[in-house]
C-alpha cells in the first residue's frame, strides 16, 4: 500500500489526455513543490496508432517531463470506460492511496465517448470516496474514507466556458515537450 500524500491527483482516461489538457498545471504545481500523481484510467491500447506497450514507454517519458514521480494505469478497458460499480470501485480505492486535496479529470463533454464517460466516473468516485460505508481495500486492509475539496474538468477536445483558468505560460514549452512525449500520436 502507498503511503503518499498527493496534493493533485490528475485522471486521464488514456495516457496523454493529462499532457494534452491539464500538463501546464501539473507543471506549474510540481515547481510550486507539490505532489502530482496521474492516474491512466486505461493503457490507450484502441489508438490508432500506437499499442498499450508503446503507449507506456510514452507515458513514462512524459512523467519525466512533468516532473512526476507517481503514475499509475488503473486497467479499464479503452473505448470501453463505463460508470461500472467494478470501474467506480477501482477509482475509489486510487483516490483513498493518494488522499488528493485536489483531482482533475477529463472534459464533461467531449467528442471521444471515454472522456465524457471518464468525467462522471471519476467525479462520482471522488464523492463516494468519502463514504466510509463505502468499503474497498488493498492488499486485504480496509481503507479510510477521503474525499477531495475539489473536482476540476479540463477541457480536451470541444470548447467548454471554462469556470477557472490557470496561467501557465512559464510552463508551455514543458508541456509541449510532454505532448510530444507520445510520439506514436
């Protein structure tokens, strides 16, 4: 079992959807000394291009990049993200092992089907989380209830009025470098 403290924990549904949306926070966090971790809902294993293997060796590369040290993929299947009790459960437990006072997720909406699915899983997982009714467990020990103080959307592929913005000019070209981390996109 983790024993870490994330000040950020940022959901992608697959590895690069955290550099392409939400990468510029996640630096700018990183300088500021908190801890960021990512959690890959799924290995983006359906890409067109690329296979969950490449897409690994990519997703490393980047958590370099970003300055991260805790990076996960959580095994949902890609194309398949469902609001699952099975998918909820395994968000859960990913959010009781860092106790973020902050999560980012993908987008409410937007025109892949994973990441609209990927918003409501997650954001339903970060109030369940704080249930302690809600039982989950790693490695056979039961976990203590955590819920985030706030769930923030990135915005990916539609333009959606954004609710709070975040200058990151200072780390736009680290983030770009990150993106290009995913050379088989």
């Amino acid at each position: 079992m983790k024993k870490i403290k994330a000040d950020i924990l940022a959901f992608g549904a697959h590895p690069d959807d955290v550099e392409c949306s939400a990468a510029g926070t996640v630096i700018k966090h990183v300088a500021l000394g908190k801890i960021v971790a990512v959690a890959d809902l799924t290995a983006g294993e359906m890409g067109s291009h690329g296979n969950a293997e490449s897409r690994k060796k990519e997703s490393d590369e980047a958590s370099k990049i970003l300055g991260i040290k805790y990076r996960e993929q959580l095994g949902l299947p890609d194309g398949g993200i469902e609001n699952s009790e099975s998918a909820r459960s395994i968000v859960i437990q990913t959010i009781r092992e860092y106790r973020p006072e902050i999560v980012l997720c993908n987008a409410v909406y937007d025109r892949h089907p994973d990441h609209a699915n990927a918003a409501k899983l997650v954001s339903d997982a970060c109030f369940l989380s704080g249930l302690k009714k809600k039982e989950t467990f790693i490695n056979g020990i039961l976990q203590k209830a955590w819920r985030p103080k706030a769930v923030f959307h990135y915005i990916q592929d539609y333009f959606i009025e954004p609710d709070l913005v975040i200058d990151i000019t200072k780390a736009m070209d680290k983030k770009i470098k990150a993106i290009k981390a995913y050379k088989s996109q």
